[in-house]
C-alpha cells in the first residue's frame, strides 16, 4: 500500500516537529504534543483529520471500559480468552438446547395431566370434543368470538386437556385478548401440550419479561418439534427469541448463529395475523438484534463475524444504526484514536443532523473528556452547523450536540453569541443546570440576554426549570439591577403564568425609558403590563415598540404582533403578521407565529396553511409537526385523517427519533393491545428527555390496565416512577397534576392534595390552583375550602384573564350580590383610555358559559337586566356577538317589563345581519315574538311582528303575512288599528301592503283599485277579518268586518263574507241580505257572491222566485240565484254552487235535477282536488277541505239513491216552508 500523499506530507511534519523539540519537552504527553504540532491550522475540523492520522502513527492510550460504555452502553465486553464466561461463550447450540431441556421435568407435568384426563366421564369429553370442532369451524370462518365462547365451555367440560387451551389460546390472540391468550397457552404447556404456537407465544411473553431461562427452555423444546419446520414465520420467531436469550444468558456462539440464522430466514413481507405482535416487534428490530450477534460474535474475539454481522445491520436500515455507529466510535476508542473517534462522529452528524437525539450529546460529552478533541470538538461541530442552506432546526440539533463539548463558562458564551439559533428552553436548561448557585445561575441567564436578548422567554423557561421554588425567586429578586436582569424576571413571570409576581413593574419603568431600552425588553414588558391590567404602562411601550418595525424591521414586527395579541388586540396583530407571514420570502418565524395568531383568532385552516409552508422550508422541526399534527386530529376543526396519516409517514422519514414519532409508535404499540411494549418505549423517551413529559397519560392509562389484569402494582410502581421525576423536574405542571391524579386512582386523596399544594407553593401555576379547586369541591367533599382557595387565588389580581376565571367562579355562587361583584370586575378589568380592548376567541367563550350560568338564575333572581349588562359588554369588545349570544340578547329584551321596541328591534336587526346562516337569521327575527306570545302579551307581538315588516320603504313580505296571521289568531281591532296607523305613516305602504296580502293570502281584489285611503284601511281590515275566520275566531272577524265597512260601506268583499257569516250561523238574517244585495250590486256577475246571497234565501226559506206587486221586482229565490252563479262559474271551478244547489233544489221539491246537480258538484271537485294534486307545492289545506266537500257530496246521492232522506244543509233558525217536498217529483 501507499501513503497519501497528505498522510507523508503530515508524518514529515510530526517527525520534523518532534526532533526539532527541546529535551525539557520530552516530558510532554502524547496529546500535548498532538496538540502542539497542528496547532497552526486553522480549521478545526482539518486539526481532527492531521490529528487522526498522528494517531494511526502514535495512538493514544486505548478509552477505558467505563468511558466505552458511555458510548455504547448496551455492547457487549469483550471476553478474556480461557476465563469461564468465555468458556460458556463458546458452548455450542447443541449443548445449549440439551441443558435447557434438562432444568424442567416435563414429563412428569404430561404425565400427571394425562393421568387425570384418563378419568374424565366419556361422555364429557365427548361433548367437549364436539364444541372443539365447531369452535375451530367457526374460528376459521371468522366467527372468533364464538368460537372463544364454545371453547370455554369444552374446557370446562374437559379442564385437562391441553389440546383445548392451545385452541383457546389461538382463538383469543386473534381477539386481541393476549393477557387471556398467554394464561390459556400456559395451561395448556402445565398439561403436557407442546405445540409450537402455545411455545412460541409464551416465549414471546417471557422474552418481554426478560425470563430468560425460560425463554431458552421453550425455545429449544419448540425447535426440538420437527413439525416446526413446516411453518417458516413461526421456526423464525422462536429462532430470533432463542438467539436472543442466549446471548443474554451468556452462550454468545449459540445465540448468534440461532440469531443470525432466523434473521436471514424471516420473511419481511408476511402479514400472519397469529404472529402480528412479533413480526411488528422483529421489524423493528431487525437492525438491533443483528448489531446483538454482531456483539457476541466480537465479545468472543470473531471480529470478521461480528463485521459481517454489523453489515446486514447497515444494510436493514435507511440510515447507519445508531447502535453501529456507537461501536464504532468505540472500537476508533479502544484502538487508541479519540480523534478518529471523533471524525466518525462528525461524519454521522453530518449526514445524520437532520434527526439527532441525546445519544450524540452523549457523545459529544464523552469525546470532549479527551485531550486533543476538547479543544477543537465544538468548534468542528460549529463549523458543520454553517454549512449553507442548513434548516434552522437543523442548526439548533447541533448546537444542542455542540455545547456538550463545551464546559459551562464557554456554553453561556455560546448562547450569548447563538442569535436564535438557541431560541430553545432545552438549550438554556442544557447549560444553566451545570451551575449549582442559584444566584450564579441567575447572573449567567442574564449575562446571556444582555448579548443576546432575542431568546429572553427560552433563557427564562429553562432558568425556571432549574429552581427549587420559582415563586420565592420571584419574591427575592424583585428589584433587579439591569436590563438584562429585568428582561429575565420579566419574561420569567410570564413563563409562570404569573406577571403579578414581576416585582419590578411597580416600580417607575415608564419614566426612565431610553434610546437603549432594546425592543426585545419593551415587547416583554408590554406584555406583562397588559398581563396585569396596566392599559396605560402597556400602551406607552406598544407605542415605542411600533417605532422599532418601521425600518424593514421583521424581528421587530413579530415582537410587536406578539405584543398586541397578549395586549387584546388581536386583530391589529394580524394586520402586522399577516403580510410577513403571507410574503413568498417568509421565514419559519414568521409562518409560525402567523399560525399561532391565526389560532388564537381560530382561523384553524388559516393556521393549517402557515403551518404547512412552514415545513416545507424545515421539514424536520418537530415542533411544527406536532403543531400540524394537533391541527389535522379527528378533534380539531380541521381535522383531515388523510393530511393526518400524511404528516406521520413525512415524520417517520424525516425525524424517526424525534419524541413526537416516539409517542406516536407508543400509542400503535397500545391500540395494538402491546402495553408492555408501549410502557417500555415511553420509560425509555422520559429517560432520555428527564425535562419533558411525554405520554403521561398513556402511561397512567397503561399502569390502570395492568393493574386490573396481569400486575396488580404497575400503577403503585408508576406513580413512584411519576414521584421520582418530581425529583427530577419539580416545577412540571403536568408532572404534579399526573402523579396527583395516579395517586386518586390509589385511593389516596390526601398524598394527592398535598403534591398538589406544594407543586402550587412552588409554582403560582393556575393549572394547579384550579387543580386543587376541583379536588376539594369533588373527592375530597370540601367546597367551601375550594370557595376560599379560589377567593383567595384570585380576588386580588388584576387583568383580564384572571378577572374572567374570577367572574366565572362568582357566578357558581348563584347570589345578586355575586353577579353584581363580577360586572364590576370585568368593568373594571376592561377599562383602557388608550387601546379598545378585544376579547379573544376562548375568553369569549368563557364569557359565554359564564351569561348561559346567568341565564339558569333568572327565574330566583330576576337577573335578566345584569345578563343584558354582560352580554353588552361583550359586544362591545368583540368584533361580533354571535348568535348564541345574541339570540339570549335578543330573548331578554323582549321579556323586559316595559317593551323598547325601537332597542329592541334595532338589536334584532344588527345580530340577523351578523347571521352566518339564514335559520340562524330567521330564529333571531322570529325568537322575540315567539316569546312574547309565550308570555300572553300579544299585542306587543303583533306591533313588533308590523314594525319589523317595514324595511326602509318597503314591507318585508313575509313579516306582512304573518302580521296578519297573528292579527287573525289573536288580534284585535285595536291592533289592526295600529297596523293601519302604522302604515299610513308611510306613503305607499297600504298599497304595498294591499298587493302583498292579496297576492300571499289569496284573498279576492277589488274590481278597481282602492284609491282612497279609507279604501286601502277597508281592503286591510278585511284581510284580517279573512284571517280571524280562517282561525275560527267568529266574533273578532265579525269585528273586522265591521272596522272594514266602517271605512267603506260599500267594499263588496267585506258585505259579502259578512253577509255570508251571518247567514251560516242564522243571525240577523235581514241584515245578511242588506250586506249581500250590497255586495251583489258592487259585483253583479261574481259567481261566489250570488252564491252568498242565495245561501242567505236558501236559509230563510225562499227556494223559488216570489213575485211582489206590479211596481215591485220579484224576489229572486235561491234556486234562480244558484242557477244564475252556476252560469257566471265559467270555469267550472266552485263545487259549492252545484252543492248549494243541489239542496235548494232538494228542498224545492226538484228531486231529480237536485241529484243531477251534486253529480255536477262531484265531478268538479273531483277535477279541482286533481287540479290541486297536480301543482308543484300542493296547498294539503285545500286538498283537505275540497276532499271534505267531496265526501258531502257523495254522502247526498248515496244517501239520495238509498233512502230518499239526504241530509241537508239546515235552514236558519226559525225559518221553514211548507214548499219542501223532499219526495215530490219534479214537474
């Protein structure tokens, strides 16, 4: 082989270096003089690689066992030859089997199971064998849960037959029921079965147990069955299994040619439902468990085994295996190379930055230790985060990685100079939980936001995370000495959730404003004054911070959307985010923060998109996803089941250790009913992020099933688990809140309550203060206690959130004094002279459940006008109502004692027009009526129906119709009066009116217009008269009719529908005929009118024509009248003629022509119900009521045809004559 000529170039150059090197220097280490000889080159990435190829000249000394196991925890030692674990490394898989096979006497166990199955009735076991051979017809037809029903059954007929709980065993896995499944297969092995399936699921079981022993017995007794070897999947699993135990148990030689050879055999592509749970766990694996034979085989010494081994491991994975990767900075370690070591490091950083985890910190840590790579280690790492076109997300990874190379002094000088690359809590945690001080630590935050103020909340978050009682710090550090400092605490109490412990905001901030206070400061405490009510403070430095965003300023312009959201003002702060976020140059902040204001608004699908083009500039910022990943979930109104599975296949790609795709294989591996599993990769993810809480509710959920079924502690255990990571972390709201809530679920309230007190002693977190609230009014049985918590937590505080969360509490007190204490409050709380405060989208909501918990009290406390008085101050400070809000305004204005119509019809009005939908609109506009009707005060309906029927200068037509169907129902003149008066004010409108109601209502026009207005009011009231008949209200329409003449004595209509009216019920039958002959006179060829006027003689008894005196005209009976409307009905349309006709003519003694007539009659009511039938929109009232006259009709000839005795229509009373014939013939 050759030297590269770099490689000679750099050995000339250490040879020339060393001999040239005064005697004192011979004393230096090899690092030192490492160090010394490529200390002149610049690059520290080029220093590594001189450096790594010194060391192929002169190693270092080899890394010693306990730094390799920081690199490689879970490999594997390296045997010494001729030692006794080296001994047993070597036993072959022979041997293994045997002595696996010797530790259980198995024999005796079938023996003694077949023993007693020998003494079972026959007749049982024939029976038994009978539900076993449907239950397997029936499994193999998909018919599972049967089939596990039979199965049981036949086990109890024949408990010693092992054969039956192996079926049962199978039935069950294929049920998802693996808990039932395992108990059923480990009965069936007690007696005496070996059948393959029931080995291989309990090793399974107990491979996840770690009982390796016995996954080495059934192993080997599952391979030893030569039937095995007919089914492929099942010969691998067990192999895989096997191999694995036998390299747990020492017998490294056996276990890696078992494991290497399943591995080669599994079949990647099957799809066996009977082995789901292991084929998933296997695939997963698969890169793992060949790097395991890969350890055993070099723990032995076979160093070319293990490099073939480690080969298919690369070779399964996208990506080189980070358990690959380990080994072979070890294997660089242990030969002596920490600075090769390290290029392998760099190397899979940089091919790997995109989806790093705590292994890399890890690394970075340990290689760091060296000397020689401490001092060039960050800086390379540095230097491959500036390579370009490098995402953000990527660039914070590395940084992460970096400052782990980095001692504490040199990390705080790292963030300081990071920008927002460090804009992360985790990072800041990273570095500040090294200094023990808390006032040190406090002095290093701050020295970090005074070079770098861009990340003051990240410093803030992960400085919090570091303290023993946040809100003691607080208290003591209450008058800070800089701005830095100010910004700190500051930001720090919004961090908490708490601006009211920021002790410095008292204090004249305001009157020492400077050209050097920096716009991350203004912004921060912006927030905070509109955080605790301080309209003023908050305006003065909004205003100061708007003079920072007009110089092309986008830091400054997002600081100020933040700013103005936090400041209620959310809608100006899309005006500032909105176009950054939509220019086609948009940085990642600027589409985050837009999505995050869109949110806050609930423009969700706004949010969806910003969220969107964000990850296509960093697709691998976790956050994002996560963010989408909420966005796109079933619950979430933008919710899209397919963006939903895309978002998790990009996130297996792109961050497949990321702790999100971590959750998310935890909840498949649950859902999949593998709980263990899921425990163990969640343990796993919390113990490598200690400061974040990930999946604590599928944990509890986890630790209840458990507990239930297979582990009666798990829960017990998971709560000390949840305990010790409040050691840990003792400022995690969901910590505290979780481990109370596992401690509830024991049984034990008290431990519960106080981990829940002292986590709010430390904290000041709201969460838990309405935590414990809801635990002393609920298990605990103590609300007055929880009364006094929430007075105490919350009657003091100033601002707008806490005074919502306090108007809620008060309202629950269901007193008058309470609503009056909480209008107060929000009064109060909402006063601002400089800004018009904006209620946000939840605080609006909040404000809504608190006006419908009003609502329940009106009835005990009359409270409607304090209900009104919160519903208008939510008005007033929300861009809309709303309709549920609007519809108990408007609901509550109708039910005042003394009626506004113009408030309340002005109200009205405003919300229908603010209606996203139009039955939202209608219910709006109809609600108020509705309920005043409800409430019996139908005169004040009916004015508002009429008001609101006029619209500018027209008439609403459908608020006319139903004004007079309400004046029909329930009217009465006065109300007619004011309808008319109402719309005489308004030129025009009693045509308008007129023209609606005819066309509407169908009721008849006039020959000529009405062209007075004395006609119009008669043509209006007559309408109503119509309506009161239509409701049968016989004495309001009779009053109508009245009104109507009263106006015109002549309008024909009204003579004729009165007449008519009189003449059915038989009253003042003269005056009938003076209203009839009136209206004949008006309209002498209007069929139905002479009809009316013959109706009227027909009543009185006059059937014929009675002549009068020579001057005299004869008296027109109503056959000739009935005959002559007959005549003038053209268009055949009116059955009532020919049915009135009929009578008179019945009762005249013209008893043929009288049945001719109600043939006639028939056939055209039978044309018009056709007719009827045929339109578009039937009318179902007048095919009803044409039906009934039909009936009438038929009942007359039938009744004609049969008895001679017709029933007919009634004369009026005290009318008769001795004319009627009913059996005369006709002449």
């Amino acid at each position: 082989m050759h030297a590269h000529p770099r490689s000679l170039l750099l050995i000339i150059i250490a040879g020339s270096a060393l001999a040239s090197l005064p005697a004192c220097t011979q004393q230096q280490t090899k690092q030192e003089r490492l160090i010394e000889i490529t200390e002149h080159i610049e690059s520290p990435l080029r220093t590594l690689e001189a450096r790594a190829e010194l060391e192929l000249l002169n190693p270092m000394d080899p890394a010693s066992d306990d730094v390799l196991r920081t690199i490689a925890p879970d490999a594997l030692n390296e045997l010494l030859p001729g030692s006794p674990g080296y001994q047993r490394a070597l036993t072959e898989p022979a041997e293994v089997a045997a002595d696996a096979l010797a530790l259980a006497d198995v024999q005796g166990q079938a023996d003694h199971g077949e023993a007693i199955h020998d003494k079972i009735d026959p007749s049982r076991k024939s029976q038994a064998v009978k539900l076993y051979t449907q239950a397997r017809t029936l499994r193999q037809t998909g018919n599972t849960a049967q089939a596990i029903e039979l199965l049981k059954q036949a086990s109890q007929l024949d408990p010693f037959a092992g054969s039956l709980f192996r079926e049962l065993g199978d039935a069950l896995i294929l049920a998802n029921d693996r808990v039932g499944a395992i108990n059923a297969y480990e009965h069936a092995v007690e007696l005496g079965d070996r059948s393959p399936r029931a080995l291989i699921h309990l090793a399974s079981d107990a491979s996840t147990r770690g009982d390796d022993a016995r996954v080495l017995w059934l192993g080997s007794t599952a391979l030893a069955d030569h039937a095995i070897e007919k089914h492929p999947m099942a010969r691998s699993i067990i192999g895989v299994l096997l191999g694995s135990a036998q390299i747990n148990s020492g017998y490294l030689k056996a276990g890696a040619l078992t494991l290497e050879e399943s591995l080669s055999s599994f079949d990647t592509t099957s799809r066996d439902l009977r082995w789901k749970r292991e084929i998933i766990g296997i695939m997963s694996q698969r890169s793992s468990l060949w790097i395991l034979a890969g350890d055993a085989w070099a723990s032995i010494g076979a160093h070319q085994r293990a490099q073939d081994a480690y080969a298919y491991a690369d070779a399964n994975s996208q990506r080189s295996p980070l358990a690959l990767v380990a080994r072979q900075i070890g294997s660089a370690l242990r030969q002596g190379h920490p600075a090769g070591a390290s290029l392998i490091f760099l190397s899979h950083l940089e091919h790997n930055g995109t989806d790093l985890g705590t292994e890399e910190h890890h690394w970075a840590n340990t290689l760091a230790s060296f000397k020689g790579i401490s001092d060039v280690l960050a800086n390379s790492i540095n230097e491959l985060s500036t390579r370009p076109n490098l995402q953000p997300s990527v660039q914070r990874s590395l940084l992460g990685v970096e400052l782990e190379a980095l001692d504490t002094e040199q990390g705080i000088i790292r963030l300081a100079n990071a920008g927002s690359t460090a804009n992360d809590p985790i990072l800041c945690l990273q570095v500040l939980r090294q200094i023990e001080d808390e006032d040190e630590r406090f002095d290093a935050a701050s020295s970090i936001l005074e070079a770098n103020p861009t990340i003051a909340r990240a410093v803030a978050s992960g400085f919090l995370r570091t303290l023993d009682h946040p809100v003691k710090f607080m208290g003591t550090h209450a008058a800070p000495s800089s701005q830095a400092q100010e910004l700190l605490l500051t930001a720090m109490g919004i961090g908490l959730g708490r601006a009211d412990l920021i002790g410095h905001l008292e204090s004249d901030l305001i009157l020492n404003l400077t050209e050097l206070h920096t716009s991350h400061w203004l912004a921060t405490h912006a927030q905070a004054f509109a955080l605790v009510g301080q309209w003023e403070n908050a305006s003065t430095l909004i205003a100061k911070l708007e003079q920072h965003t007009h110089d092309d300023n986008p830091p400054a312009s997002r600081q100020l959307a933040s700013t103005l959201v936090v400041a209620q003002q959310a809608t100006a702060a899309w005006d500032v985010i909105e176009p950054l976020a939509n220019d086609a140059d948009a940085q990642v902040e600027d589409l985050l923060l837009g999505a995050q204001i869109a949110q806050t608004r609930q423009s969700f699908e706004a949010a969806a998109a910003y969220l969107e083009r964000a990850t296509q500039i960093d697709p691998f910022n976790e956050k994002i996803a996560e963010q989408l990943f909420m966005l796109r979930s079933p619950s979430s109104p933008t919710g899209d089941k397919e963006e939903l599975g895309l978002i998790v296949r990009q996130l297996s790609s792109t961050r497949p250790r990321s702790t999100l795709f971590g959750l998310l294989r935890a909840r498949e591996l649950a859902r999949n009913n593998l709980i263990t599993e899921a425990e163990i990769l969640l343990i796993d993810l919390n113990t490598r992020y200690p400061h974040r809480e990930i999946g604590y509710d599928l944990l509890l959920s986890i630790w209840k099933t458990q507990s239930t079924t297979n582990y009666p502690d798990a829960l017990v255990e998971g709560v000390e688990w949840l305990e010790d990571r409040i050691r840990t972390n003792p400022n995690s709201i969901q910590g505290i809140i979780k481990t109370a809530q596992g401690l509830l679920e024991l049984e034990e309230p008290q431990r519960s309550y106080q981990t829940l007190v002292d986590g709010y002693a430390r904290t000041g977190s709201f969460e838990l203060g309405r935590t414990i609230e809801l635990m002393l009014d609920g298990p605990m049985e103590l609300p007055q206690e929880a009364r006094e918590h929430a007075i105490d937590r919350l009657s003091k505080l100033e601002g707008i959130d806490p005074a919502i969360e306090y108007a809620v509490f008060l309202a629950t007190l269901q007193t008058q004094e309470a609503i009056d204490d909480l209008l107060t409050r929000l009064h109060t709380s909402f006063q601002a002279q400089r800004v018009q405060i904006e209620l946000l989208p939840a605080q609006k909501n909040l404000l809504t459940q608190l006006v419908f918990a009003l609502v329940d009290s009106v009835e005990t406390l009359h409270s409607e006008s304090s209900i009104l008085e919160l519903i208008s101050l939510i008005e007033t400070h929300s861009p809309q109502l709303g309709f549920h809000l609007a519809r108990v305004q408007v609901l509550l204005l109708s039910q005042q004692p003394e009626l506004d119509l113009d408030q309340l019809i002005g109200v009205m009005r405003a919300s229908a027009a603010q209606a996203n939908e139009e039955l939202e609109r209608d219910q709006l506009l109809t609600l108020p009526i509705q309920s005043l009707l409800g409430e019996g005060r139908t005169h004040e309906a009916i004015a508002l129906l009429s008001r609101l029927s006029i619209e500018s200068d027209s008439l609403n037509a459908d608020f006319v119709v139903e004004t007079y169907r309400l004046l029909g129902a329930v009217g009465n003149n006065a109300d007619m009066l004011g309808v008319l008066d109402l719309y005489t004010q308004n030129d025009g409108m009693l045509a308008q009116a007129i023209e609606l109601t005819t066309n509407q209502l169908g009721t008849p026009a006039r020959s000529k217009p009405a062209v007075t207005l004395d006609e119009q009011r008669a043509d209006l009231a007559y309408t109503a008269a119509v309506m009161a008949s239509a409701f049968e209200r016989d004495d309001q329409s009779e009053s109508y009719y009245q009104l109507a003449l009263s106006y015109d004595i002549n309008h024909a209509w009204s003579n004729n529908d009165y007449g008519y009216m009189l003449a059915e019920i038989g009253d003042r039958m003269e005056y009938a005929v003076e209203l009839l002959e009136r209206a004949v006179l008006s309209l002498p060829n209007e069929a139905s009118v002479i009809d009316s006027l013959a109706w009227v003689r027909y009543k009185m008894g006059i059937f014929d024509d009675i002549e009068q005196g020579e001057d005299q005209p004869k008296t027109q009976g109503a056959i000739s009248l009935l005959e002559r409307a007959n005549k003038l009905d053209v268009d055949r349309e009116n059955a009532t003629i020919m049915l009135h006709l009929g009578d008179a003519l019945w009762r005249g003694g013209y008893i043929e022509r009288a049945s001719n007539a109600w043939i006639g009659a028939e056939d055209i009511a039978r044309s018009r119900i056709r007719q009827l039938n045929g339109q578009p929109n039937p009318n179902q009232r007048a095919i009803d009521a044409m039906s009934s006259e039909l009936r009438e009709i038929r009942y007359r000839l039938q009744d004609a045809e049969s008895t001679g005795h017709p029933t007919l229509a009634p004369l009026g009373d005290g009318y008769s004559t001795d004319s009627v014939h009913e059996t005369a013939a006709d002449p």
